[in-house]
C-alpha cells in the first residue's frame, strides 16, 4: 500500500497526538497511585483515632475537591451511627476529631418499630453497604433531607452534590460511613455531581480507612483491656485488704508526681531526663502493678495489726486465762488457802502482767532482753482448764509476742517479701508489647536496695534504674505515712523524711533522688493530696 508525504505527515501527526494522549493517562495514573499510596501510608501510620478520623475526612475532600464532609463511626451495638468528624470549609466548620465536641445525637439505624431507617442517606449506605451518589439533594424523593435544608436555611448554605460510601473492614462488616458534599468544580468554582472517578477513589480511599480505623479500634481496645485487667487485679488485692488496695494506688500517684517532676526540670542531675507520654504510661503501669503478687498473699499476714492476730486476735483468749486465775485465786482467798495481802498481790500483779502482753501485742516498741525475759516469765504461769494444769502462754503465743520488732514472725515476714518474687514472675510471662517491655523490670525492683541487700534478686546500684529508684521511694515514702494499715499510725513527714535519711546513709535508697523529692517539694505535694493535717508538720 502506497502513502503520500501528506498521508505519513498526517499519520504522525496522529500517533503523536494518540501517544501524547496516552503519556498523559499514564502520567495521571502513576500520579493517582502515587497519592494513593502516600495516602495510605500516612492513614497506616497513625493509630490515634483522635487525629486518623480527622485525616481521612481532610484526605477524601482533598481528594474530590469537595468543601465539606462527615465521618461516621459505627456504634458497639450495630444500632446507630456517631458523628466522629464534621467538616465544611466554606463555613470554617470543623467538629470532632479532639478540636471540638459533636453534641449531635447519633443517627439511628433503626426505627421504633425495629424496621430499617432507609429514609436516612447514611443510615441507609451503613445498613446495605452500598455506595450512594447523589447530584441534588434537593432534587431526590429518596431520602428524607429535612435536616439538611434546615441547617442550609439558618447558616444560607446550599448543600447540593452528595456522595456516601460505607467503610468495610477486612472481615466485610461495615464499620463506619464517609459522606462528602459539594464537589467543587477547581476553574469555576460550581458546585457539580460526583464522578465515577470520585466514586471509585473515594471507595478505595474507605477501604484505606476501614483498615487504618480498625488497627486504630484494637490498638484502642488492647489498651482498655490491660487497663481493665491492671484495675481488676487491684480490685481483687483491694477486696483482699483496703489498706495494701490504697498503697496501690498511692504508690502509683507518688511515683508519677516524681518522673513528672523529673521530666519537667531543666538542671541539676536530672535536666537531660526526658520521657517520652509511652514511658509515662509504662511507669504508671508498672506502679499500679508492683504489688500483683500479693493476690497470692493470706490476708492475715497482710492486714496483721496485732502480734497475736489470726483470724482474730488471740490476746482475747488471755485476757480470759487471767480472768480464770483471778477466779481461782478468789477461791482460794474464800478456802483460806491464802491470805488477803496475797490475794490482792496475786490480782496487782495479774493485772501488770496483761498490760504488759497487752502492749507487747501491739508491736510498737523494740522488745528488749529484760521484756523478753518478762515475757518468759510470765509465761511458765499456769491456769486450770478443765481440771487440767496449762500453761498461761502456748508456745506459738510466746513466740508471736517475743517479735523483737512490728508484728510479724520470721516465717510470716518471708511471706510477704515472697509477694515480690512472685510479682516479678507473674510480670515476666505476661506478653507485654513493646512500649511495656520493662514495666516486670521496673516493679521487680522496687523492694532492691542500692547496696545489694535488697530482694527478691539482690540488685545492687549498677543494676538499678532510675525508674526502679523512683519506685522503691514512692513505696517507702508510701508505707511510712499510710494512716490507713492496722498496724501502725502514719508518720509525720519529719518522722518520715528521718527514717528516709538513715535509709540513705545506709545505701538502700538513692541519696540524689531523696534530695531531689525534697528540694521540689514533692513529699508536700503528696501529703496535700492524701495526708492528715496533723501529720504535715514542716
């Protein structure tokens, strides 16, 4: 076949027109991937649902050119839609998305008589998951718009375009709806339908944000649940002693008053300590569970207020043997068997002997040697039980009232220092993600002392953090001016600030952070918040 000059002329000038034609497709759709793509990294990228919604409504306008636009988020219960984002930019609106409160009610899915809502454009996108394109809302007899017109009529807006396409997540349930309205034609500012481009972008867009919105949800949900389990299992050493309940949370609010003060000052030590709100929260979290393992800890020995306290306090069953030997001696006083001088002896000295178990049961001062030897004594006194000679002391008794110091025996006290061991186990099989990883770290150790003498794995200074430090003072500072324990009265803050001191001196607590605590008045801080009047005394 034979071709003129003019023909191959007009031939490449075709071709080239085609190939131009065909260079700028391609180049508008490698552009509209690319945009897709850096869309998509950006909604992955983001797990606060606070700042996620308001990006995939700013990324859908954008997008279509549209001035305004709404996010619903499905409700738990599958029956309404919430407003979660509402933007029109022609108006200057923007609610939602923490920059303000939506006091709309949610749109319902559901009439009063249990059929579907499908008079409401969103309602009815959410409830069959179908796109809806709508040129003029004014124009379609399909939907109930009267909302829409009242709110056009008290601010002169004219909303007309509308496109709704529901939000899916990977298992096909729809999660949430994405409404634009008024796409704006760029060179003459008119307001025109959506195309079938728009659709398909804004379809593909929703599928972006249905994923990025239900990793946001889990994330969410995930953290709740720990929150949940952390407050359940405080609960649950709460329902077995209010006292070690409230050392729970105080230790907690100590601890968070010091890393806050830390992260806030700007010289000494500690100016270039910085942390970031993730080690804020692993820190809180690892103070409200640095006791979990007293769960596994008998309440008696928890709550032990007196020496001779089980299940109730035994110095009532002594009280009673002196009442019997005050009636044996009256016996003998009316069978002359005695005398009234020894009779009224016999009662004196009945009398000094429980006053003295009396106050050794309470455990408030050191027994010395010659109040343990009183206490043996004593204890060799016998009395008649059913015609039976016994001892006025048992064994277990005597031992229980010869603790040199509080009211814990030996094998009591290893009870409760057990409860860190197990703490530190518990922690350590826990999945804890990444942001949480020390929080076994940093509450296994806050009953570690500086030089090594410390438990439950005998760390010394250069296998303590700073966190841990914090921690094992917010628990002395705690324990010390607790009003709240059966077994002693809360210090005063000089009475604890004196016992801190020694503890520094003898390189169980960090010396630089106890200065610090004082010099910020943080100790002060706390006692306005939780202490007596009386025992704030500086």
């Amino acid at each position: 076949m034979d071709f003129n000059l003019s023909d191959n002329k007009e031939i490449d000038v075709l071709l080239n027109g085609i190939l131009g034609d065909v260079s700028s497709f391609v180049h508008k759709q490698d552009k509209h991937i690319q945009e897709m793509n850096r869309i998509g990294r950006a909604l992955s990228s983001e797990n606060d649902l606070t700042k996620l919604l308001p990006m995939i409504l700013s990324h859908a306008k954008d997008y279509t050119n549209s001035d305004g636009g709404t996010v619903y988020l499905m409700s738990k219960d599958e029956n309404s839609l919430k407003f979660s984002v509402v933007e029109t930019t022609s108006l200057d609106i923007f609610m939602g998305g923490g920059k303000g409160e939506i006091t709309w009610p949610p749109l319902q899915l559901y009439t009063k008589d249990g059929s579907k809502n499908l008079e409401m454009v969103a309602a009815k996108c959410a409830l069959e998951g179908h796109t809806i394109n709508i040129e003029d809302v004014y124009e379609t007899k399909e939907f109930n718009f009267e909302g829409t017109k009242k709110f056009d009529e008290s601010t002169g807006y004219r909303s007309k375009s509308m496109l709704v396409v529901p939000m899916k997540n990977y298992e096909n349930e729809i999660i949430g709806v994405c409404q634009l309205i008024n796409r704006t034609d760029e060179k003459t500012g008119e307001i025109i339908p959506f195309s079938k481009g728009d659709v398909e972008t804004l379809s593909s867009l929703s599928s972006q944000a249905a994923v990025a919105i239900t990793n946001a949800q889990l994330i969410r949900d995930l953290r709740l649940l720990l929150e949940s389990f952390i407050h359940s299992i405080a609960s649950a050493i709460d329902a077995k002693s209010p006292y070690t309940g409230g050392h729970v949370r105080k230790v907690a609010e100590i601890t968070m008053i010091i890393v806050n003060a830390l992260n806030d000052t700007t010289d000494g030590k500690y100016k270039d300590v910085k942390y970031t709100n993730d080690n804020l929260n692993e820190l809180r979290i690892a103070a409200l569970m640095h006791d979990i393992g007293k769960i596994t800890t008998p309440e008696y020995v928890v709550d032990k207020s007196t020496k001779l306290e089980t299940i109730f306090d035994r110095i009532e069953l002594i009280k009673t043997r002196y009442e019997v030997l005050k009636r044996d001696a009256q016996i003998e006083l009316l069978k002359k068997k005695i005398d009234e001088k020894t009779y009224q002896d016999r009662l004196t000295r009945y009398k000094d002997d429980l006053e003295f178990l009396q106050e050794s049961n309470i455990g408030g001062e050191f027994m010395s040697d010659d109040k343990i030897e009183r206490l043996e004594k004593i204890s060799q006194e016998t009395f008649i039980e059913n015609e039976i000679p016994c001892k006025l002391l048992n064994d277990d008794e005597r031992a229980n009232l010869g603790i040199r110091k509080g009211t814990l025996t030996d094998a009591e006290r290893e009870i409760i220092n057990n409860h860190a061991k197990v703490s530190l186990d518990m922690l350590n099989v826990l999945p804890f993600p990444k942001k949480l990883q020390r929080v076994p770290e940093i509450a296994g150790g806050h009953h570690e002392k500086l030089n090594g003498k410390g438990y439950p794995q005998g760390l010394d200074a250069s296998q303590l953090s700073l966190e841990s430090r914090v921690l094992a003072l917010a628990d002395i500072f705690e324990a010390l001016t607790a009003s709240d324990r059966p077994y002693k009265d809360g210090k005063t803050l000089t009475e604890a600030m004196r016992i801190i001191d020694f503890m520094v001196k003898d390189e169980e607590l960090d010396g630089d952070l106890v200065k610090f605590f004082y010099d910020k008045k943080l100790n002060l801080k706390y006692a306005h918040q939780e202490l007596r009047k009386e025992q704030i005394d500086i």
